[in-house]
C-alpha cells in the first residue's frame, strides 16, 4: 500500500507545501518512506528520505528548495520491493530531454515476468519495485504522446495500479481498467489535484471532483483536465480492504464513504449474529465506527475499554511474534474501570494473524471481564493479496487453516462471528462483484500466477 499526490498550479505558485500537507493526510497509507518531486518547466527538484513525511520534511529549507508549480508525492508502505531506500518513490527517469517522475500504488502481478525480460533486453534496474519496470515502459514508448505511451504500457502491465507522473509541464494520472486502488480528482481555485484519497484534496483547502474512472488517464496542463481511456475495459473492482480497513473515515471513494460502510457494517453484523452482552467495545481507531452501528443498532450501550497509544506506529508488520505481541501491549491497553465484571463485544476489521484478538481477549479478560465476544467486520481472510495490500503469506493466515470454531478457540474468545460477504456489499450498497474480495474468497479479477 501506498498514498501518491500530484499538484498542478497554472499561476507560477510553489506546490511543495501543498503536496507536504497532502501527504500528511496520506500518511496511514504508509510510513515507510516518503519524497516529492516538483517542476518549475524547466529543471526537476527532488527530496526524499525513510520515515514520516514529518521527518523527511523536517525545516523549512526542505520545502524551500523544491520551487516549481507542479508536483507529484508518494508515501510508502512496503509490499513488493522490501524496505529499502532504493526503493523510496517518486522515482525519477530521464528519456528524450525530458524527465518523467512517478508515484505509484499497487502491485503488478506480471512484474516478475515483465522484468527479467527487460533484464534479458539488457536493461539495468535501480531498484526493486514494480514501480521502475512502469517508468522504464513508458520511457520506452514516450516520443512525445504520452497518452500512447501509457496505453501501450497498460497493454504490458497486468494487476493494480494507480499512478501520478510529472512531466516538465504536465500531471498525468492513470488508473488501472478494474480500479483496484483509489485516485480521485480534486480542484483549488485554479490548481488541480490528483490524490489517493479526498482528505489530501480537503486538507489543502480544495475540493474533490470525481474518482478517476478505472482505465481513465487524465493529463493536467495550462489548458485544464483533459481524459482519455484504455480502450481494453474490465469489470469494476474496488478493494473492498480500503473501506473494511486502509482508508481514512473521511474517505469518499467510488461512491462508499468509508465511515458509512463501516457504520453499517456494525449494524449487519448485529443483524447477522446478534448476541446478549452488556457493552460494545471497538478495537481503536478501525473498529470505532463499527462499534458505534453495532451499539445503535442493537441498543446496548457503547463503551470505551481500550486505550490506544496514538504514538505507536504499526504493529502489524513486526518480523518476529514476540516483537508482534509487545506491539499490540504497546499500542493498545485495556480500561479497568470500564470492563470490569461486564459481558463485553469487542468489534475489530480484520482477523489476519490472530495475534491482536488473541492478545486483546486475554488482557480484557485480566483486567475483569466476564465474558469477552469478538465480532469482525469483515470476512476471513483467507487468501493472500497479490495486488498491494500487506497480507502475509497465505501459511500464516489463521483462518486460511482453521475454521471459526477453531479460531474462537485459538483466540481464546467466548464467541466469535465475522460478517458475510454479501453484508459487506450491502455496507457498501453496491453489488458483490463490483468488489474486489480475492483475500476472503479467493476469486482472483486478474491471474496472480503471472507472478
Ligand atoms: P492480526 O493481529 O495479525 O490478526 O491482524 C489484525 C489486526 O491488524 C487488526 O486489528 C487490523 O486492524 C490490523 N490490520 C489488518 N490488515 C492490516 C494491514 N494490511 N496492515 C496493517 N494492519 C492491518
């Protein structure tokens, strides 16, 4: 996973601060690494370290030297590639006199296949991300219609993909034909900008317009937005994991609004497997709103019984379990006063290793709770993600070799129930299949063993 932004701004206005504060707001979509690049028409500027946009960007000069009226950012979350800071986006490729810069987010699955041919050609890589084998295609095709370019590039690149690139004049922003990943489209006054999610668009006092349409390639310049489309269509299919867990409540995206989806998915969720206890309790931040469409919807009252450390960082991509189960200690610590000799409900997104249900049921249980119910907004998840979400291996996926019974017990919970595939389309007040939901059901939109 990845948060990517591109600012464009007709008047000679620096975009550094406004693609900083954009980024920012992108930040849960990966801590990693982070870096901008801008265009003043002429030369490329760039600045880019690991850690938090925060941290990359720590004075004022960082910002300062990057002068020029369009940008692109980029946040990372490792998947493909591991952590490295070769790998720290936006890249930078050089074709023809001109530079191309480029922000991206998701995973190619034929990436593998793609680069060991360009390797084969005689072509020498920088890094070890999809991202470059994306910037290296469309150098190849680039003669002066980047359009065409990236049209013969997405007849080449097989899997998810939403990417930003900066030419010297020009944003231009394209979105994979099954729309796996968000970007949408947003304006300030008379700048124009491109975003994963709308909070990035808000935040720097504009607007959203519209999603980017899946197979859409939308190019900025002086004379505004202009669309073209991939001629080759394919069904729609948005992630489902960016509303059960990765986007911002704020999120608009496709048409569901995270929070909502998440509300209501609490609401179904009761309406699936109601249950007799005296509290609701989320697991913060993922599981407020749910909690709060699973109290309202079944009237027991709403509690807060965790304490989350808001300055710990994430606890899911710890190496070892040891280091996974401090983790969730750090983070998250059980409220005494609040659970204590109550029937609780505990509400989290996901189940993915089991580690943070397991830890969490045996702490709520230490600091008194009677009983302790674990209710899951979304299905097992079951399969691994091939196209950019940081699912494990498909071996240490829990529910990918236990049934419910077995987990309830694994985790040691008095019950446990996860919502229905056909409750998160109706969270989501869509059909099922305009959903990508490959991690719950294993129905893959686009072959995975391309890898
Ligand atoms: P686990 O502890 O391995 O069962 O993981 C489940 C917990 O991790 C839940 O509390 C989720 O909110 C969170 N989670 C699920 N998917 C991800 C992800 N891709 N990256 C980070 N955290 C996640």
């Amino acid at each position: 996973m990845c948060g990517i932004i591109g600012v464009y701004s007709k008047d000679t206005v620096p975009v550094s601060k406004k693609l900083f504060y954009g980024l920012n707001s992108l930040q849960h979509r990966g801590q990693e690494s982070a870096g901008i690049t801008v265009s003043d028409g002429e030369q490329i500027k760039r600045h880019r370290a690991m850690g938090l946009v925060m941290d990359v960007f720590k004075s004022e000069e960082d910002l300062s030297s990057l002068q020029g009226n369009l940008g692109i950012g980029h946040v990372r979350y490792s998947t493909s590639g591991g952590v490295s800071e070769l790998n720290i986006q936006p890249l930078i490729g050089f074709v023809k006199d001109e530079s191309i810069a480029i922000s991206h987010n998701g995973n190619l699955v034929n990436y593998h296949v793609l680069r060991s041919r360009l390797e084969e050609e005689g072509m020498m890589f920088q890094t070890k991300i999809d991202t470059e084998v994306i910037l290296y295609l469309i150098a190849r095709y680039y003669s002066g219609d980047i359009v065409s370019a990236i049209q013969r590039t997405m007849d080449r690149i097989e899997g998810a993909y939403s990417v930003i690139l900066q030419l010297k004049d020009r944003i231009v922003a394209f979105r994979d034909p099954y729309g796996f990943r968000p970007l949408v489209l947003g304006q300030d006054g008379e700048d124009y900008i491109v975003s994963s999610e709308n909070a990035a668009v808000e935040i720097i006092g504009g607007s959203m317009l519209r999603n980017v349409a899946p197979g859409e390639i939308v190019v900025i310049d002086e004379g505004g937005v202009h669309s073209y489309f991939y001629e080759k269509k394919a069904p729609r299919k948005n992630c489902v994991f960016e509303y059960v867990y990765f986007a911002r409540n704020d999120a608009n995206l496709d048409d569901v609004n995270a929070y909502n989806f998440r509300r209501r998915c609490g609401e179904i969720l009761w309406e699936e497997k109601p249950l007799d206890v005296d509290l609701v309790i989320p697991v913060p931040d993922s599981g407020i709103p749910s909690a709060i469409g699973f109290a309202q919807a079944s009237g027991i009252p709403f509690g807060e019984g965790l304490v989350k450390n808001r300055y710990m960082g994430r606890t899911f991509i710890k190496p070892t379990q040891k280091e996974r189960d401090m983790a969730v200690k750090l983070k998250l610590n059980p409220l005494v006063e609040v659970v204590e000799g109550k029937r609780i409900v505990l509400l989290d997104d996901s189940i993915v290793r089991g580690t943070t249900s397991k830890n969490l049921i045996q702490r709520l249980r230490d600091a008194g709770a009677k009983e302790v119910h674990m209710r899951i907004t979304s299905p097992p998840v079951k399969y691994s993600c091939y196209y950019g979400i940081d699912t494990p291996n498909r071996n240490n996926l829990i529910a990918a070799h236990h049934s419910v019974e077995e987990m309830e017990e694994i985790i040691g919970a008095d019950s446990l129930a996860f919502i229905s595939l056909e409750g998160l389309a109706k969270a989501g007040k869509k059909d099922l299949d305009q959903f990508c939901t490959a991690c719950f059901s294993g129905d893959y939109p686009v072959d995975p063993t391309l890898i």
